[in-house]
C-alpha cells in the first residue's frame, strides 16, 4: 500500500435500522483529495437486499443518522454550508426529500436523540459565555478559568463554553437549553413516556479533579437534575428498555487503579437495584465505531467487544 492510497479508502459505520426493520441508515465517509477533507453522506439500503442508495446529497460531512420512532422521518448532524460553519441537526423525509435545519447554535449541536412521540430531539450543544463573544483579540477581555477542564484536543477551550442538554421540536422554534451550571452535560437519553431526560454529568463542586460520569435524571421541561450513581464507577451511554422500567450504561469501575474492561450493566429507572452483565467476560464492553451503547432488543442487550 502506497501513501495515496489512502485517498481511494471508504468507511461505512453508525449503522442504524428503521423501527418497521425493513431499512438500514449508515454513514459513508471518503476523502476528498482536491480539497483534503473528509466528505461524509448518509445511505439507506433495505435489507431485502435491494440496491443502497445515496440519501443525503451535502458536501461536507453527514453524519449521526437516527429514525424518528413512527418510521416518518430521519434526523442527522451536518456541517454543510460555508467554511466556517458548524455542525448543526437536520431533519429529512424517511422517503426523502429536503432537509429541513432544526438548530443553529454558534457552537454546533450533536447526538440528536428522538422522543418516544418523534415530535421533540434532544441534543447536546456547547453554550459560549457571553463574556468571550468579542471577535477582535485586542478588545476581549482574557479569559480566566478556575477550572482543571479548561481545553480539549480538537476541541478547543471549553471552560468558557460547557456542553448542555437541550431539547427541539420537530415543528420548529428555538431549542431549550435543559441543563445548566459550570459542568459537562452530555449524552441524553428519554424515559419511555417521554416526561424525563437521562443524561451524563460531570457536575459538582469537584467535577474537574474527580473526572467521574455520573447519571442523572432530569424533568424534560427543566428542572433540577436528580443524580442516580455514585462515585464507585463511571456510568456512559444510558439507554432506556422499551418497556421504560430499565436503563442500561456502561461501567467503568473508579478506584484509582487503571485500566479496567468497561462493562455492561442495568438498574431500575429510579437508580436502584443496579447490577453487571459482562464480568465473565474477559472483554473489553467499551464503545466501538459502530456501536456507541448498548442497544436493546426485548428483553436482551446487544454490544459490541
């Protein structure tokens, strides 16, 4: 294999299957050589064996396919506009269509998640400080962060600018900003009857130097979240059963050692009767391209090792 080689590689991942289990949505990702960028799509193929075909038609980079849970439409994250644009949520026709830009937050916005009713998404966005706005180098004041968390690879500073759960509706309006506080907030996931959000924090007045994921829960119309782990693990990717009486996350015991295998595990909705899945497994439970979390099916778990 030679170096520009490279340029002729497609990746295929994020694979995710409508409710009436006829179709598959799946990212596409290729380089463009002229311009030196990744170029992503999203496809649909059905699983009758039918011909894929190309389903979004950006330039830039498409990604996080999700079905909405009534099989009507299907939500994604885009970059596409200029230069300089962020990443937003776009909504588009299961049959295809035009997509339809739900969010346009200065930061971006990311992990869109569907509400049981398909009229709402909850997301998570980065909210700048008002106080940093200022462009111009010379005129902003400087920064000053009290926080270990103050900058992230790829990223950039972040202790100006906290990741928050927000929710839109599928209708349109300004998306609602659920979480606040000096924290990160992060993938949400909604209880069966749509009332609650779960989410990942690392909040609290030690957040910085104890870096643990906790779970919390939170009224989907605001509120104070209400924490549902302690501080023996950290606790990633919740997603809850269909029947909305279980949630299933992934673990990674906390007890200044390192490293652990991350494991599977389940707790009631209210945090109690918590328990482990994949200890007789000498694997690594931990996420994977194509299978971010646990997924469920009835009453089983599917993960990726």
């Amino acid at each position: 294999m030679q170096p520009e080689d490279v340029y002729g590689l497609t990746g295929i991942g994020d694979v995710r299957i409508s409710p009436d289990g006829s179709r598959l949505a799946y990212v596409v990702t290729s380089i463009d050589r002229n311009a030196n960028e990744y170029r992503a799509a999203i496809w649909v193929a059905g699983r009758d064996g039918s011909e894929p075909r190309r389903f979004t038609a950006g330039d830039k980079r498409d990604g996080s396919p999700r079905w909405s849970p009534d099989g009507r439409s299907l939500a994604f994250v885009s970059n596409r506009g200029d230069e300089k644009a962020q990443a937003q949520i776009y909504v588009i026709p299961a049959e295809g269509g035009e997509a339809r830009k739900l969010t346009d937050l200065k930061d971006g916005a990311g992990e869109p998640v569907w509400s049981p009713d398909s009229t709402r998404i909850a997301f998570a966005a980065r909210v700048p400080d008002e106080a940093y706005e200022e462009e111009d180098d010379k005129k902003r004041r400087p920064r000053r962060f009290t926080r270990l968390m103050f900058k992230l690879d790829s990223t950039g500073w972040i202790g100006d600018r906290r990741k928050h759960v927000f929710v839109v509706d599928l209708e349109g309006g300004e998306p609602r900003q659920i979480t606040t506080g000096d924290g990160e907030h992060d993938s949400p996931a909604w209880t069966a009857d749509g009332k609650q959000l779960l989410f990942v924090a690392e909040r609290g007045e030690s957040w910085d130097t104890e870096l643990i994921n906790r779970l919390y829960v939170v009224d989907a119309a605001g509120g104070e979240p209400r924490q549902l782990t302690g501080d023996d693990a950290s606790y990633e990717a919740p997603v809850v059963s269909p029947d909305g009486t279980r949630v299933a996350y992934r673990f990674t015991l906390e007890d200044g050692s390192y490293p652990h295998h991350t494991q599977l595990g389940v707790m009631n909705l209210d945090g109690s009767g918590a328990m482990l899945l994949t200890t007789s497994l000498d694997r690594q439970c931990g996420p994977y391209p194509d299978i971010r979390e646990p997924l469920w099916d009835g009453d089983r778990l599917v993960f990726g090792v």
